[in-house]
C-alpha cells in the first residue's frame, strides 16, 4: 500500500506505507534520526517531481538496495534505512547518467573534508 506525500497527488511520489521500501514511521509521521536524512528524502522526492526520474524508478532501485543488504548483510553494519534510500538515490542518478559515479566520489570526499559544525557558525 503507498500514500501520497501531504499536499501531494498519489501520481507524484507516493510512498509505501508497508513493506520493504516503507520508511521509518512513528505514529504515522515519517521519521529522521539525522538531518541527512530528511535531505536525502528531500532531494528524492523534489528530483522525482521534477521529473528527473520516476517514482517507479527511484522505489525499484530502492527495494533493489534493501534486498541486497538482506541478502548479505556486511558484518558489523547496522541497519540504515536512509543509508539505502541515498545508496538507491545515487543508483538511478547515476544510472540514467545524470551525473557521474566520479562526480558523486570527489563531492563526497569534499564535504567529507568539512570539520564538524561548519554549517554552524554560532557556539551552542
């Protein structure tokens, strides 16, 4: 079963409510441990509505990641829901050639090289 994200027709970018490509939840209300997170499912589902790629397209490549890690989970790696749905992000990117596997690895190691908190400029 999907629905439609709030304010959303069930054409955008429906997402399952069960099931192995269902995101977190708790009563009801999607969940994010980090920030990423909620930027990555961001960034899925603005690109899918923009039309960059489909909802179809983007959930295969999802639950083809999830099945992966089920399939052979590495040792000592938890569980991340959102590790896979970004994972799955950069698979269809890249697949459809949007942008290249080099393109994503040098702006990972570029944000990587960030020291923490430098999105903060004010001590907490």
């Amino acid at each position: 079963m999907t629905t439609p994200l709030e304010g959303q027709s069930a054409t955008t970018a429906p997402l399952d409510a069960e099931g192995p490509a269902a995101p977190p939840r708790s009563n009801g209300e999607l969940v994010f441990v980090e920030p990423w997170q909620s930027r990555a499912f961001g960034m899925a589902v603005t690109l899918s509505e923009a039309g960059v790629f489909t909802w179809p397209q983007f959930r295969a490549a999802l639950i083809a990641r999830i099945s992966a890690w089920e399939s052979a989970p590495v040792k000592d790696e938890n569980w991340n829901y959102y590790q896979h749905w970004l994972d799955a992000l950069q698979d269809v990117l890249v697949g459809q050639g949007t942008v290249s596997a080099d393109e994503v690895t040098a702006r990972t190691r570029t944000l990587a090289r960030r020291p923490p908190g430098h999105d903060h400029p004010h001590p907490r």
